[in-house]
C-alpha cells in the first residue's frame, strides 16, 4: 500500500504492488544519479536507465516492484562497487530545470548486480525499447552489448511532487 504525506516523511509501507503513479514516474525519466560506497569512501555518477513498463522485470518481479537497467562497465570505480557481493545503490531521478513549486522527482535504493544468460537478455530488451537509438546504430549497439548490463532492483521507492502540494511524498516498500 502506498502512502502520501505532506511535508512530512510519512515512514514508508509496504505489502503491494509498486503504485501506478511511481512506476510513471519512473519511465518518465531516462537519468538516475547512482550512489554507492567503497574503500574509498562514498561516491555517485549519472547512468541512462530503462525500467520494465510491466515491472516483472528480468528476475521474475519479485515483490510487484519495479527493475531499472543500465550499463556500465566493471572497470569503473562504481562498477568494481557495485560487482560487491551484496552490493546496495541508492538514487535519484528528476528532470533538469524544474521550479520549487513543481519539483518531482524520485529517490530509491535497493539490491544491484550485473545480469548474465536469460536474464541479460530479457533485461536488454527493455533498454533497447527505452532507447531504440542504441538499436540504430551497429557502433553504439555492439559497444553496450560488450558492457555489463545491470539490473537495480528498488525495495524502498519515494515520489516527490511538489505539484500537489510542498513536501507531498508518495513511498512504496515490496511485501514480505
């Protein structure tokens, strides 16, 4: 069950399906600023996402909740992060340029890990449907299909939407 609040964090909650306005939420944007943590200390970078429309994603959609994709290499600070075993990513979401008053946005964190097989491929045809420029041009294409694709799975998602109201949040946890 999703709650909303005004200004106030109303704590989360969880047992349902992920809500309808965060899943479109989600697929309205393409940009997520990623943070995570090494031995270095704490760290963040912009990656393009695709989340799954239906949210079944390609783990099964456990949970009713939503599956971003994205690629990056292992070889990156954040990739070598992320490869962890039990590596979590928190994020945002937001578009450039928006007014107080009618800021959106999302916040998320969740379980992360790079997909192989099966799951690499249903994953991949999700971000080629969100971003069909990457199936246009053979160059870009073969150059993503030797990258890791990575699959964030949220368990604790936070709408913001200043639009119906200062400080209004929408937040959806999975069931148990």
């Amino acid at each position: 069950m999703a709650e909303t609040s005004g200004a106030q964090d109303s704590g989360g909650t969880g047992g349902s399906p992920c809500p309808e306005t965060i899943r479109r939420a989600l697929a309205a944007h393409t940009t997520m600023t990623l943070a995570y943590a090494d031995e270095d200390g704490p760290g963040a970078c912009a990656v393009l996402y695709a989340t799954d429309p239906e949210g079944g994603g390609a783990s099964g959609g456990a949970g009713g909740g939503p599956a971003l994709y994205f690629v990056t290499a292992t070889t990156t600070r954040h990739g070598r992060a992320l490869a962890a075993p039990g590596a979590r990513a928190a994020f945002t979401a937001q578009r450039d340029g928006q007014e107080w008053s009618g800021l959106t946005g999302l916040q998320g964190w969740g379980d992360c890990r790079p997909l192989t097989g099966a799951e690499r491929a249903a994953g991949w045809q999700v971000y080629l449907a969100r971003f069909p420029f990457v199936a246009g041009s053979e160059r870009l294409r073969d150059a993503l299909e030797r990258t890791t694709l990575w699959e964030l799975r949220p368990d604790w998602l936070r709408l913001i939407d200043n639009g119906q109201g200062f400080g209004h949040k929408e937040e959806w946890r999975p069931g148990p």
